[in-house]
C-alpha cells in the first residue's frame, strides 16, 4: 500500500474519531462527564491517535 493511501487512511479514521468524540461530548448530561471524555482525549494515547 502507497504512503499516500495510509496517510489517507490515518486522516479518515482520526477524522472520525475527533466526530465521535464532538458528538459524546454534546450528548453528555454531566459536565463531570464532559471533564472525563475531554482528560481522555487528551491523553498521550488518545492524542497519538488523532494527529
């Protein structure tokens, strides 16, 4: 596989995983809720994922 596919690849799925985490964000009835998705999204893991 072409280094341009996976790089595609790689940006579809961080895309999609930064629209996941927008909408469980909104749909949270808690901000103690919101805090947690947002430390977990912040996370050195987490972040590896979505650049």
């Amino acid at each position: 596989m072409s280094s341009v596919t996976t790089s595609w690849r790689q940006r579809r799925q961080a895309s999609r995983t930064r629209r996941a985490l927008a909408q469980a964000v909104a749909r949270t009835s808690s901000p103690a809720m919101r805090d947690e998705l947002l430390t977990m999204a912040n996370s050195t893991q987490f972040t590896n994922i979505l650049r």
